[in-house]
C-alpha cells in the first residue's frame, strides 16, 4: 500500500513543439525546479492530440495527463489548440465514464516564452495527482505493452 | 334540437361556436357539465380530439353527448392518431349517429404530448382528410369501393392567420378551399388589424371564417404563448393592459378583452363569427358572451 | 449515407455481460464517415472497455478489426479467421452489417455497439442530418430536392401544418420547417404552382415492408 509520500506519480505530458515544449525547454535552461513526474510527448501541434492517445496513456498505467499548447489565439497552426481543447474536454467525459476522475487530464496553455509557467503548471499536476492518488488502472509496464494491439495507422 | 350548423353557417348570421375538452379518463361529469351550460348559448360546439397529442376521452364520444343534450355538435378528427381505414371508419359511425359536422385537422406532433414514445400516424393529412369526406359523400372510399349507404358533412378546417411567414399557409388554405373546406375557425387572434388583412385573402373564397378567440388569464400566459406558441402574437398593448389589471381582477380584463374583439369583429362584420377557446375555463365563456353582447 | 450514432457505453458493458472475449468490428464505409463505427471509434471502444473492465475487475478482452463494409458477403470473408477464438461481436456497423455478420456467423452472438438513426448526410463538421426515409415513392421532382416525408416531422404532403414558427418546427426550435424550406426553393424557381397543386395520401405501401429489390 503505497503512502501519499511514496506515490511517485506517472504524468504524461502531450507538449506542442512551438510554445509548450519551448517553454519545457526553457525551464530547463532557466533551471527552474519542477518534479521530474512528467514524461514529455512532443507533438507538432496541441491540434494533433487524438482522443485515443490520451486514453491509452491511462490504459497504459499513467497516473495523470496533461495536454499544452499554444496560447489561444496564437497556435501556430491557427485552431489546433481550439480543437485540443474540445478533444480534451470529451475525453474527460470519456474518463467520468468509466469512473476515473476527470481531474487526472487537464490542458495547458502558455507562450514558449513562459518557462516559469511550464514549471508552474508541472508542479500544479504532481501536486493534484498526488492528491488524487494513483491511477485505478496502474498494472506493471511489461504486461500493458504485451497486451497492446499493434498500431495500424 | 339545435338547427343543423350550415344552416346557420349559410343564414348570415354572426355565428358563434365554442369548444369542450374531454376529460383524460372516463368520468364524465365534467364534461357534461360544461356541454349542458355552453350548447344552447353557441351555434355549434366542437369537442377536441387527444388535442396536444394528449390522450383523452374521444372527441366522437363527446360528440354523442352533445346530440343526446340536444346540442349541435362539431367533431374534430385529426391524423394523428388514426389511418385512413379508421378515419373513414369513424367518418361512417359518426354520420350514423346523426354527426353531420367535421372539423379536419393535423394534428400536433407526438413529441409535444404526454405519449411521447407513440407512433404519430399522419396516414392522412388535412388537406388530404376533407377531399376524403367529400369523396364519401360521393359514394365511395379511398379503396376505390363502393359504399353502402354514404355520408354528408359540413367539412371546415383551420387556419393559422397570423404564421410567419404567412405565404405558405395562405396556399395552404386555398388547397383547404379546393379540396372542400365550406368554414374555418382560426388559430387565436388579438390583432384586428393584421386579422383583416388575412380576411382580405379569404374573402375571395366562398368559405366561412370564424375568428379564434382564446381567453387571456394572465399576462404571463400571453407572454408564454408570444414565446412557445406558433402563429399567436399577443401585442404589448394588450400585455400592458393585463399588467395593469388590479390584483385579482386578470381574469375580468381577460374576459373585457374577448368580449372587446368579438364586438367590433362582429359590428364591423370583419368574419363570419367566432370561435371561443376558453382552455381549461369553459365555465367562463357564457361570461365571455355576455361581455360581447 | 446510413448515420449511427454509438450506444452508451452503460448499454454496451450490459450487452456484454457473461462474454469473456468479444471481437470489436468496425466498418470502414458509412460508420466512419460519421464517426460512429470506423476504425479510429473501434480503438476508442476497445480502450474504454478495457479501462472499465479493469475498474471493474474483470477479464474480459477485446480484439479489434475493422473491415471495409460489414454489409457485404465478399467483405466478410476474412471474419472467418478473426472470431475464432471469440465469444461474441460487437458490431459498430449499422443495423444492416450487423445482422449480416449474424446471418453469416449464426452460432455466434453479434451485437450491436450503435443505433442505426438515419439516411443522412454532413450537414457541417460532427452533424448529420436526415434526408431520406427510403420511401420508395420519391417526390422530390415535386418539391425542389427537399423532401416532406423525411424532412417534415408529420411527413406532410400538403404542407405546412400550423405548427411552424419562424419557419422553424414546433417538435424543435432549431429544426427548420420542411414545408417553408420548399416554398422558398419553389419559389426561388419559379415553380410555386408544384406547392399549390393538391397531393393526394401517400402510397404506404410502395415498398412493402421487408423491401426487396432485383436488379435486372
């Protein structure tokens, strides 16, 4: 039974290469503190994000999500962040659904100029998915990887 | 015996009719009540049929009392709920039985009723319903067969003047006109001038328009019906004077206002008559009468 | 096309009780386009089943395969392999897929994962709406391309009934009143004369119920 102090959290974080994985980058030149509980998944656009990848993070055992893109307004690809939005949104109801706390997923926005911000949102969601506990769902790496279907597309 | 309703229709009088809503179930007490103090007071009174798609006791059942009482009934059919076997069928009893009136109707929709998973039949539409009845009366059904013994009616349907936009459903009153429509009775009205401006097209037809009138209670129900109710406007001039109306006393504005149009409809002989729709407060629509003089 | 739209996920956990390995099929034509069925949807299914079988701590597991139409013998040849080892299939192809694979796999229970709504089209992006109700009788020569039996509530022939608002529906504020719509086209045509010409009752029975039809 792991303790709150012991849970060391599994969040996965879909960053958007134009600000949001800028803005990861720059925390680390700013050499900000954040926990290291986030595993970064560069994608070109918040706009790419699908449904699927966010819930086969949590099928896979992560303990909380987090989507970041540009800020609204700004996205490099014009609506993608718009669309990230949406998408998060349903999958959150996707997530109540199956009785998961629609709190583990949430989306980001911010400039890659805002390092600080970046830090700032890690520590908010470490903070909240230590609140939250670990994922219901959380089984052992090796057996999640040999029931998943290869991918098709 | 009340005298048969075309002849009324026909005499040039100001023809006045009125309605009864049956009740939903089979104690009739109410009902009756209401037929007795409204059928020697109207030229004729139409009983609904399921009307909002609400299921209730049968308009022809109605129908039956009001003949029994010696009133002269309209019995309203709509298509809702039955097929064209049935409508016929029905067509046939009520002729039987001494029913010589038929108003053709629609039908509200299913979703806006309390049987909200039924089937909505609409086999017929009303257009369709009175060129039924007129080929009935010609000796045959919609099969093609003969008949054994017809039928005769005095067909009228309605009409909603005050739709917006109003062009398709003037075409859609001269299709009721060609396909036999001899009298109207109209959705409410509370503006008389845009009502003679609708008379102005119907006057072109040999057809019988009794104006709509439903009884306003309160100025939020004709607020509710400005927002919810199609083809209803309710000026703000009239809203206003319900606002103003003292405490308790809504109602008698309500009625003063009925009886306000009714009078200068029938003294300016803008239609053929009214149409009472008390909905609910039959009990004051001989005051509504009064009212009008 | 043919719309569906998916069953909620309550509904399809129910239909699978007492199954332990349910193939989820998907269809690659009508379905996908609407969002419903295809193989994107088959993979959002599987998860979230998993994820609730999970929670729930159970055994059950979910295969995935999407074929290019489940309405189609041709199509469904290469299932034989697929549901093998498989209790049962949960379709997401329309009613008619879905009964196909049944009539093809008889001892095997098949499912179905959507409501089969309507023949429709993409009115804007992540809408469908009804346009034909495969009424075997089509009027729409007569009625500018706008179809009464599907696109009015009442399937009028002789439209509109009093219920139109605005030039809107009274079952819903947003529907637009078919009959409207029509005397708008017909009008902008020139045709009105189409609107006033009487319509008589509806041939019900144009297709007698269950349709059949042969190519010569």
């Amino acid at each position: 039974m792991t303790s709150k102090d012991d849970f060391e959290p599994v969040i996965v974080a879909f960053c958007c290469h134009y600000c949001a994985y800028g803005a990861a980058d720059l925390a680390g030149s700013m050499r900000l503190q954040y926990p290291s509980t986030i595993r970064v998944i560069k994608l070109p656009c918040s706009g790419t994000i699908d449904v699927l990848h966010i819930l086969r993070a949590f099928e896979l055992g992560a303990d909380g999500v987090m989507v970041a893109g540009c800020l609204e307004g700004t996205c490099h690809f014009m609506e993608g962040n718009y669309h990230a939005k949406r998408r998060v949104e349903r999958a959150k109801r996707m997530l109540a659904e199956v009785g998961l706390e629609k709190e583990r997923l949430e989306m980001f926005n911010m400039s890659a100029a805002e390092g600080p911000v970046f830090a700032e949102v890690v520590r908010e969601m470490t903070e909240r998915i230590k609140e939250l506990g670990p994922s219901p769902l959380k089984r052992p790496l090796k057996n999640s990887v040999s029931q998943r279907r290869p991918g098709r597309r | 015996m009340a005298r048969p309703f075309r002849e009324v229709l026909n005499s040039g009088k100001f023809v006045v009719t009125s309605e009864v809503g049956p009740p939903k179930g089979s104690n009739l007490e109410e009902l009756i009540h209401h037929i007795d103090l409204l059928k020697d007071r109207v030229d004729a009174l139409n009983v609904t049929d399921n009307q909002s798609s609400v299921m209730r006791y049968p308009s022809l059942g109605g129908c039956l009392f009001i003949k029994e009482h010696g009133g002269e009934p309209i019995l309203q059919m709509t298509c809702r709920d039955r097929n064209r076997l049935a409508l016929q069928a029905d067509l046939l009893f009520a002729y039987s039985r001494g029913i010589t009136n038929v108003l053709c109707l629609t039908g509200d929709s299913i979703p806006v009723g309390d049987h909200k998973e039924a089937k909505g039949v609409f086999d017929l539409d009303s257009v369709q319903l009175l060129k039924t009845v007129r080929l009935m009366e010609e000796g045959k059904d919609l099969g093609g067969n003969d008949l054994a013994g017809g039928i005769r009616f005095c067909a009228g349907a309605i009409v909603t003047p005050e739709a917006n936009p109003v062009e398709p459903q003037l075409i859609k009153f001269e299709k009721k006109v060609a396909a036999g429509a001899e009298f109207f009775q109209t959705q409410a009205i509370y503006d008389i001038d845009n009502f003679k401006r609708f008379m102005e097209v119907a006057r072109r037809f040999d057809v019988k328009v009794l104006a709509g009138i439903v009884l306003l209670v309160s100025a939020g129900m004709a607020r509710y019906m400005n927002r919810n109710v199609p083809g209803i406007f309710v000026p703000d001039q009239l809203i206003e004077e319900m606002v103003s109306a003292e405490k308790g006393k809504a109602l008698e504005t309500g009625i003063r206002i009925a009886g306000h149009m009714i009078r200068q409809l029938k003294e300016e002989a803008i239609c053929d008559g009214v149409h009472i729709m008390a909905i609910g407060r039959e009990s004051v629509v001989p005051d509504i009468l009064a009212a009008a003089g | 096309m043919i719309i569906g739209k998916q069953k909620p996920l309550e509904e399809i956990r129910e239909m699978l009780e007492g199954y332990k390995r349910v193939l989820i099929l998907g269809c690659g034509t009508c379905v996908t386009v609407c969002l419903a069925g295809g193989e994107k949807e088959v993979a959002i299914l599987a998860t979230l089943l998993r994820m609730s079988e999970k929670m729930a701590g159970g055994d059950k597991t979910f295969s995935e395969h999407t074929i290019q139409r489940q309405c189609d013998n041709e199509f469904l040849d290469e299932l034989e392999e697929k549901v093998k080892d498989v209790d049962a299939v949960l379709s997401l192809a329309c009613g008619a897929g879905v009964g196909l694979v049944a009539e093809r796999f008889p001892d095997l229970p098949v499912l179905p994962g959507l409501n089969t709504t309507f023949i429709g089209i993409p009115q804007e992006r992540g809408v469908f709406t009804e346009r034909c109700l495969s009424c075997g009788d089509c009027i729409l020569d007569e009625t500018g391309g706008i179809c009464p039996v599907a696109r009015c509530t009442k399937g009028l022939l002789n439209g509109p009934c009093g219920g139109t608002n605005n030039g809107k529906c009274e079952v819903d504020p947003e529907k637009d009143c078919a009959w409207t719509l029509i005397y708008q086209r017909l009008e902008r045509q020139g045709k009105l004369e189409r609107m006033r010409a009487y319509r008589p009752p509806r041939n019900f029975q144009a297709v007698v119920r269950p349709g059949k039809v042969v190519a010569e």
